[in-house]
C-alpha cells in the first residue's frame, strides 16, 4: 500500500552523504591518532600538554562540526523538495508522509549516529588519557542512542522552511519562525528547569540519574518534533498564500 522510495533519496544526495562520511572519518582518525600519541609515545610532560592543547582545539572543531554539519544536511535535504515548484501537491496523506519524509528521517538518524559515534568514541578515549572518571558504558551508550534518534532538530527546521514558504509577507513568516525556535528550546527545557527549581527549593530532593534525565529529554524532544512535523506537513498541503 504504501511505498518507500529510499533508492531515490540516497541516490539525490550521495554526494552530501559522502563529504559528510570523510569529514566524520578524519575527526575520529584524528581523535585516535592523539590518544595513541598520548597513552603509548612515551612523551615529555611538555610535549604532552602541547598534544593535549591540540586535542582540545580539535575536540572544539569536533563539536562545532557535530552542531553544524546534521544541521546543513537537515536544510539541504528539505529545502531540496520544498518551496513554490518542487512542493508535493499531495503531501499530507499517509502515502506521501511514508514516501516522502520517512526516507528523510532515516537519513537523519544515520547522521546523527555517525556523530553519536564519533562522540561515543572521543568521551572514552578522553577519559582514558586524563585519567578522570571511570567510563560509564550505560549512561555513555544512553547519550548515543538519544543522540542518534532525536527528532526536534530535524523537525524546527522543516516547520521553518513550511514557515517560510506559507506567508507572502516575510514580516510575517520570521515573526513565526522566531515564535517556533524560541518555543521549541523552551519546551525541550521544561523537565530539565523543573530538575533544576526542585534542587533550589528543596534540599532533600533526590535528583533523577543521568540515564532517566537523557531519556525523558529524549521523549520530550521527540515528541515536540512529532508535533511541528505535523503542523509542517500540514502547512506544506494548505500552501498558504502561495
């Protein structure tokens, strides 16, 4: 009944797909490429805190990168089938949200465990070296699998471009888009500023584990995803003033 074109979309951005697969494989090769400098060259201490200075400057770009890149990727897969002309006249049905968008989430989640990856992979090798706390494989692995299926991102951004394309007068459609990003960051907020009033307020309070923290944030965010991919689709169907 329903058909999922995945083919056709990794075919349309294979090349995306490659440039971001060189650039994840030379931060990681660069992360252990450090580590096997620092735990087994047998350094001096100040040739050591010179290697360890340039391990954070790359730990910097590593989270700059993990930031940025999904994002663009995101933009680019949507904004590729969207707008004016390219905008699917039936793309609110269970068809087209099957055909349509489900290839583009599976691609996102597989961006986003590249990254998880990579990240997984520096906090172990990172706490190796420094000799800081042991690695907890259970809230570390939480952290990755929340990384990897996490919908809010992917979702602000289709709402905003649904936004952008809904309204003739631009005024109007950044009034919204500001509207959405504010309330997105405010809702994935809410449990963790909950945590943080009942620590203030109450001493005796037993705050929740990291695991069920990244959990619920997980749920939380998800679910505020699923809901402005909605409220996108929808506006994509509607064409608002086009």
């Amino acid at each position: 009944m329903f058909t999922l074109n995945l083919k056709k979309d990794w075919k349309m951005h294979k090349s995306l797909l490659i440039s971001f697969l060189i650039i994840s494989s030379v931060l990681l090769g660069l992360i252990i490429v450090f580590y096997l400098f620092i735990k087994f060259a047998g350094l001096s201490d100040s040739a050591t805190n010179i290697l360890n200075n340039i391990w954070s400057i790359v730990n910097g770009i590593i989270l700059m990168l993990s930031g940025i890149l999904p994002i663009v990727i995101m933009y680019k897969i949507v904004k590729n089938d969207v707008g004016k002309n390219n905008i699917q006249h039936t793309i609110f049905t269970p068809q087209s949200i099957f055909s349509w968008y489900l290839p583009k989430v599976i691609f996102i989640f597989f961006t986003q465990a590249i990254f998880g990856i990579i990240t997984l992979v520096h906090t172990y090798l990172l706490q190796d070296v420094t000799s800081q706390e042991k690695f907890n494989v259970s809230e570390n692995i939480t952290g990755f699998l929340t990384q990897t299926f996490a919908l809010g991102t992917f979702a602000v951004i289709t709402l905003t471009i649904a936004l952008f394309y809904s309204f003739r007068k631009r005024g109007l459609s950044w009034f919204f888009i500001t509207i959405t990003v504010i309330g997105y960051f405010v809702l994935t907020s809410i449990y963790t500023i909950i945590i943080s009033i009942e620590l203030y307020n109450n001493e005796n309070y037993i705050a929740p584990s990291t695991n069920e923290l990244l959990i619920v944030n997980n749920v939380i965010d998800n679910a505020v995803g699923i809901v402005f991919i909605l409220i996108a689709l929808y506006l994509f169907n509607k064409k608002i003033e086009y």
